[in-house]
C-alpha cells in the first residue's frame, strides 16, 4: 500500500506523460504479481465493488471525528469528495502497517459476508493505521470512486514498456471486465487471445471531431461518408457458439439487449460487428432518451422490448470467420460487412449504416449544418482504404457534428463542484420564464466558463444568495447564460416538460437582462422543429 | 454596546467603528489588510506597527497610533487593542463600557508564526469572531513544520538546479516565511509588492531578507533562488526571467485537493494566518464569553455547532470582510 501510495503521489503531483509512464513502470518493477494486477485493474477504472455502503462511512467517520452528522454533511459540501472529507477529519497518527495494495483489496472484499458491526470494525481499524496520502488512497478505495490521473491510453503505454509487448495488443488484452483475483500476468497477457478470451472485444477506433476546413481532407471520392446516429457505440461478438454486446464504456450489455442474441442463428462463428445500437420502430428511429429509459431498467420486460426495440446500425467489420480484420482497408471491410447484414441477418436486427453519396464538400457540408432535419447529429468521414484503429485517432476518421441549438436561461440555482471544482459554486440550474412570468428550470449544466469566470460567479453567487437548502443556494435571478445541447427530448421527468442531451454553457451573456431570457414556449418549439417524424 | 450597521461595526456609545467598509468619522483598525482598513474615513486608530503600512495603503490619513495593553477613552468608553496573532500591528480591540466587555477579534490565529505578537486570550462578555476556516476538515499543522517544508523544498530544488517561487499574501505570510528562511541556501528575492510591504515595516524595526527584483537588477542571474511574491504573480510574465522555477502557494485553502489543483502550482503548503476549527473552538471557549457573533467564512454552521455543542447565544453576523485567502485576489 505504501508503494502504491507513492505512486499515487507521483502521478498527482506530475502532467508529463513519461513521468507518469516511467513512475508505472518503477511500480510494476517493484512489486508483486498479484499487486500488479489489482494495481492495473485500479488504474484503468476497473474497480473492485463498494464493500460497504457510503451511509455507514460517512456515520462512522463522524462518530469517530466526535461531529454530528449535519457538520460531517457541510464538510462534504466544501471538500466536495467523500475520501478526502474522511482523512481530513480524523486525526493525524502515525501509520502503522505494512499490508500490500492486494493484502487490503483482499480484506474488504471479504467484508462482504460480514455484519454491519464487524464491518465497521475493519473499516476503523484501518482509519487508525493509516494516515496522510495513504489514507486518502485508501478512502478512495471505499468510497469506490478512484481515480488516478492516468489515462487507459497511458497504463497500456507503461506496460508495454514494462512487458516490452506491444501497445495495441496490450490494449486489446486490458478489454473488457476482468478479475485480477482470477487473472496471473500470463493469463491476462496470454498471446492467443481469441482462442483463450472468446468473449473478449476489440478496443474501438474513435474519431476526433474536425478541426480544420473540411477542404483539406482532399478528394470526396476518398472517403466514405456516413450520418452520425445517437445510440449506443456497441460490438457484437459471435465466438464459440456465445454471442456477447459490449458498450464503448467497455460494460458488457448481453443481458439488456436480449434482441441479439437470435444473430446466434445467422452468424458464422468468429463475427465482430461495431455498430451503434438505435431504439428503432414502425421503420424509424426513436430518441436517444428512450433508450437511456430502458438501460436504466433492472428487468427487460416484454413491455419494453415492444415500445423500444432496437437494432444495431453496423458500421464496420472487425473480424469475419475468426480472422482479425482491422489492418484490411475500410472499403473491403465494408464491402464483407454489407454482405453479413444482407445475408446473415436474423430478424433484420442488423442496418447496414448507409454510405452517403455527395459529388462535392459543399454538399456535404450543407447535409451537416441542416442534419438535425434528417434525424442525425452530423456526418462521420472515413478515409476508403484507412485500417481500424485503437483508441482515439486523429487523421482517418472524423466527426463532423452539426452545431448545437441554444437557448437563453437564467441562472436560479448553484451547488458546489467536485474535484477540481470544491468549495466554488459551479454546478448550475437554469430556467426559462413561463407562460405566468415566472422562472421554470429547465438544465443544469457544469462547465463552459473559464476559471476566471467561475470565481466572478462564486463571488457573485455568495453574495447573492437568497436561500440555502443544504449544498444548493437560490440566487437572484439576474445573470443570463446562453446554453448550448445536442438533443431534445419530451419528459415527464422534468417540470420543463424536456430533457436536453449534453447541455453546457456556451457564453456568459453580460449583455442580457434576466427578462430578456428565452421562455418555455421558445424551449418547446426547438423541441418541435428539431425533431425529424 | 455594539451594533451591526451597513457601515460596519459600531460602537454607539463611543461613536466609532471598527473595521467600516464605508467613510466614517473615526475608524479603529483591528489590521491593514485591505478588507479591513479602507479608504476614507476621517480619523484612524490603530496599532503603532499598523501605522506605516496603512499609510502606503491609504495615503496621507488622520491616524494615531497605540500600544497593545494601552488604556484609552473614547466617550466613556474604555478601548484597548491586543495581540491577534494575524500579522505584525494585528489586534483585537476590546471595549469596555458599565463593566460589559466585547472583544472584537478581527482576523486572528492561536498558532505562532514566530514573527506576531502571539494572541493574547481576552475575557470578555461579548466575542465577534471571524470563521474563514471554521469547519472540522480544516486542520492546521504547527507553522514551524511548514517552513521547515519549505526550506527542505527550496534546497531540494536549488540542488536540482530550480529556482523556487513561493506564493504567499504580502503582507503578513510573506513577512513570517522571509523570517524563517534558512539564509544559506541560496539567494533570496522580492516581487515589488512584498518589498514595499517590507520597506514599510522596517520603519517600525521589523528587517527581512530579500532583494527587491527591479529593472536595475534586471538583466541578473537569477538561479537557485528563493522568490517570494503575491498570488497575483501566478501566471503573469512576471516569473519568466525566474525560469527554471518551481513554484508553491501558501494558503490555508491549500488543505483542500481541489483548491490545489485549481492554482495549478507544483506545491500547495498549508500555511495560513487564521483559526483553523481547533483554534477557533479554543478560542471561544477561552473568552468565556456566552454571546459570540459569527462573522465572514462558514457563518451558518459554525454558529449552529456553538449552540448545539456548548450552548452559547451564537449569531450570525453578515459582513462585507472577505478575506486575502478567498482567492479573489488572484
């Protein structure tokens, strides 16, 4: 634990990439087998379940910093993270232990068979032989919300170095969930992996967004072009009589699209199929936000397999009878692809993701800027001949995403951050007037000012507030921001009557009065023209 | 005895302020930090080490100075100024009027920064305090042991050959890490802020070490260095001639990740000029005052603690004091 301490500190306290790389590396060299894995699993967001309940944790810490609970509440508020609020109420004590990072990752897992009192005795324990960095690593690990400041990008690159392998295999080897209980380095890093991990998918080939003129990408005829959909970044794997649906967040999603799973009776074995998977019916797409409705779901009924079914729009072929396809170029992948979504298609759940034909850029470009009409958010360009590569990539693919729709509202309430942003107010709620003239909120949204905005706002908003309901404070409505989304959706979740799709402030509107804000009429016809039948 | 006006707090029976935010005719100044000495008011009273650096704020003003544990009269009412612990000249003013005693602490710690008069615990009815750090996760360590950190820090840097740059108020923070530098490391430096502060100073005997970085020195080697400047130098073009530097804020805000983070300097010490939640119970506690009025930082829950936990007569008090650690100055 002690080392991984260190490594912590390391990482927090460098921006430079091979510091990082050179600081895992020292680690892995370091250290046991066993902490490598866990220490990896840690790294790349793979964490292991909370083992017990944030409740009990913040109940303990404040009976063992002699505070009542409401002070223990108000302290979380300012340091906005529930690890650091714990360490910086116990008290410092010298450390006492010598447990490895697996040693204590072990003992709460353990804690799961455990009573509620005998919990909190392991917990305690540990509050009082830790102490500084090492404790704080340590809550982080409770509380289930550990980050480290290392990319995926950058573990892969440290233990390439390390296991002087290669960057994409080893990318290719981290996918998916795995156990590092389960897992020896040679297990987790075994050379064959579709024979060994048959359910394992490929890392996904991600498209910045366009940076330059659309001109300098050359010749039209070069590239493939295809409308940029709002679902679900997905691979289906067909592989030993087992059909799996992974998510680009790397969650594995057989269970919640049990659509598939009949492509067990059309595929070939040895299939990998990247797609976006669309709530689909009577022939036409449904919004993003019902299929947001139904991941949350805990059962998939019948019900909701009838009002929203989906299917995966393909867009590309990683691996056709059990051969990887990747470094084929994109036009013979396509050309293999349309053929599995002509003639291996149960249930016609696979769309083929059209190729759209424009003789000029322009064209193009006029497509883009009118395609929410179409029902899209813009276009993804692919380079004909390009392979299909790991992680994020520039210069291959592209998106080229249609501008957001906008909307004046006025800020009515403010919460404090996390992370970066405690103990500033920079968490907002926006409304719009309604018909009786009054404010209606409608979003939150979190970033899009600049640090020297923030502290304008948090010096605004602490002296401007009206009322206070725990970490939230009403203020004066007074100050218009311009918020910028990229979809709108009815709900009956929201007062609004909409859920907007990734809302964020677009500029501080000095120049507008509050009554000068958009009003809830204006909010719905977005809702209305941008909306395609 | 006390009121709480628009202008600031106000003695109605002697007919002055402490600390006013707006001109009046006469103003007791608790320290010169800017939140609590403005400009404008007709007559000053203040400690004589506050004297001089009022005047560089302020100009040419009416002001007249005292010793702490001085006995005064103003319209019956018995004023004495002592130590807060602050900065250099920083006081808490108690009044005394029909034997009902206020103090009015200003900005104060308990801890010793080795360089301020250290508090001085004042019995008294009624206790103003301030409450910038006035919540459990805020735990200072001993002064001393941060500037053994930063002296650690300095050598270890200037071995690797950086120069180091320490963020810190300018009057007051800079003042106590000047004082407890370890002189032989290297050569040390003044932004032209804290040097005008020290210039002042050193006319009521308080020296410091440091050159003030000048356009006649300009065109020197500045290397392996110690630089002390304000927070507002982060990121100005200021620091480029330091170059290769490594540079740390000093604030009690430095406690917390985020803030940390936020400043985006290489080190954060937490090093501060107020109570932290310890300091600040010990020192309620230590007035024996029942009545404590609950001024500028978490107001809200420090008062409803004090009543839940002791049972004083707690209230909460808005004031116009922000603090120099709020961060508005960067």
């Amino acid at each position: 634990m002690k080392l991984f301490t260190n490594l912590f500190n390391e990482i927090d306290s460098s921006t430079k990439t091979n510091i990082k790389v050179e600081a895992l590396v020292h680690y892995f060299q370091l250290v046991s087998e066993e902490d490598i894995l866990y220490a990896i699993a840690l790294l790349i967001g793979n964490r292991p379940r909370r083992p017990v309940k944030t409740s009990q944790l913040k109940l303990w810490a404040a009976e063992m910093s002699h505070i009542p609970s409401w002070l223990f509440d108000d302290c979380y508020y300012i340091a906005g993270d529930l690890a650091e609020t714990i360490t910086l109420l116990l008290k410092e004590h010298p450390s006492s232990h010598n447990e490895s990072l697996h040693d204590v990752i072990k003992a709460l897992q353990q804690t799961a068979l455990l009573s509620d009192e005998e919990k909190k005795n392991v917990i305690t324990n540990y509050w009082q032989r830790f102490t500084g960095n090492e404790l704080f690593v340590f809550n982080k690990l409770i509380t289930g919300n550990f980050r480290m400041g290392v990319s995926k990008q950058l573990v892969v690159k440290a233990l390439a170095k390390f296991l002087q392998s290669d960057e994409t295999k080893i990318a290719h080897q981290l996918m998916g969930k795995w156990n590092p209980a389960e897992e020896t380095l040679a297990t987790l890093f075994s050379d064959d992996i579709t024979a060994d991990k048959h359910y394992q998918p490929y890392p996904f080939y991600l498209a910045y967004p366009l940076e330059d003129d659309i001109h300098t990408l050359g010749d039209i005829n070069d590239w493939i072009l295809e409308a940029k959909l709002d679902g679900i970044r997905g691979q289906i794997i067909y592989r030993a009589n087992e059909l799996y649906v992974w998510s680009r967040g790397e969650d594995l999603l057989t269970d919640k699209f049990p659509e598939f799973e009949k492509l067990k009776n059309s595929l070939p074995a040895g299939t990998v199929i990247d797609g976006e998977i669309i709530p689909f019916k009577d022939n036409r797409f449904l919004s993003f936000n019902e299929l947001q409705t139904r991941i949350g779901r805990k059962n998939i009924t019948t019900k909701i397999l009838t009002e929203v079914p989906v299917v995966m729009v393909c867009f590309d072929l990683l691996e056709w009878n059990g051969e990887d396809i990747r470094h084929q170029p994109l036009s013979y992948r396509r050309e293999l692809l349309e053929n599995v979504v002509k003639n291996f298609n149960e249930n016609k759940i696979l769309i083929l993701s059209q190729s759209l034909h424009f003789d000029k850029w322009n064209e193009a470009a006029n497509y883009r800027i009118n395609a929410r009409q179409y029902g899209t958010e813009g276009l993804m360009l692919k380079q004909k001949n390009s392979p299909y590569e790991t992680g994020r990539k520039r210069g291959n693919w592209w998106k080229w995403k249609t501008g957001p729709m906008t909307i004046d509202g006025v800020l009515l309430y403010a919460q404090s951050g996390h992370g970066r942003r405690a103990n500033l107010f920079t968490d907002y709620t926006f409304a719009v007037w309604d018909e009786q003239k009054k404010l209606l909120p409608f979003t939150k949204a979190y970033s899009g000012l600049t640090d020297k905005e923030i502290i304008e706002m948090d010096n605004w908003i602490k002296r401007n507030t009206i009322e206070k309901f725990g970490p939230v404070r009403s203020v004066k409505p007074y100050h218009v921001f311009e918020i910028a989304f990229e979809g709108i959706a009815e709900s009956t979740r929201h007062k609004s009557g909409v859920a907007l799709r990734f809302p964020r402030i677009l500029r501080w509107r000095k120049d507008k009065h509050a009554e000068e804000a958009n009003t809830v009429e204006e909010l719905r016809s977005l809702l209305k023209n941008n909306n395609h039948e | 005895m006390i009121t709480f006006t628009d202008k600031g707090i106000y003695c109605k029976q002697g007919n002055f302020y402490i600390d006013p935010w707006k001109p009046v005719e006469k103003a007791l100044i608790t320290h010169a930090h800017s939140d609590h000495a403005r400009y404008g008011s007709k007559q000053y009273l203040c400690h004589k080490f506050t004297v001089p650096v009022l005047r560089l704020r302020l100009g040419e003003i009416d002001v007249q100075a005292i010793e702490y544990g001085e006995k005064l009269y103003i319209n019956n009412v018995q004023v004495s100024f002592h130590p807060a612990g602050h900065i250099i000249g920083s006081a808490q003013i108690r009044l005394e009027y029909k034997g009902e005693v206020w103090v009015i602490s200003g900005d104060y710690k308990l801890s010793n920064d080795l360089l301020s008069t250290p508090y001085e615990c004042i019995k008294c009815h009624h206790f103003i305090t301030e409450s910038t750090f006035g919540l459990p996760i805020y735990q200072f360590q001993n002064p001393q042991f941060i500037y053994n950190d930063i002296n650690h820090w300095w050598r270890t840097n200037a071995s690797e050959g950086y120069n180091t740059i320490v963020l810190g108020y300018a009057l007051g923070k800079s003042q106590t890490i000047l004082h407890s530098l370890d002189k032989s490391v290297g050569n040390i430096y003044l932004h032209g802020a804290v040097a005008n502060i020290n210039d002042s100073l050193g006319r009521v005997g308080f020296h410091f070490p440091g050159k003030r970085v000048s356009e006649e020195n300009n065109k020197l080697k500045i290397e392996r260095a110690f630089i002390s400047a304000p927070p507002s130098a982060l990121n100005t073009t200021w620091l480029k001639k330091f170059q290769p530097y490594r540079i740390a804020m000093c604030s009690g805000w430095m406690a917390l990740r985020g803030a940390r983070r936020r400043y985006g300097v290489d080190k954060g010490f937490v090093l501060s000029d107020h109570c932290d939640w310890q300091q600040l119970n010990d020192a309620v506690a230590g007035t024996g005052a029942e009545d404590i009025y609950v001024t500028h930082g978490y107001e809200t829950p420090f008062v409803k603690w004090l009543k839940e936990k002791f049972g004083l007569r707690a209230h909460e008090v808005k004031t116009f004091y922000s603090n120099e650690e709020s961060g508005e100055d960067l």
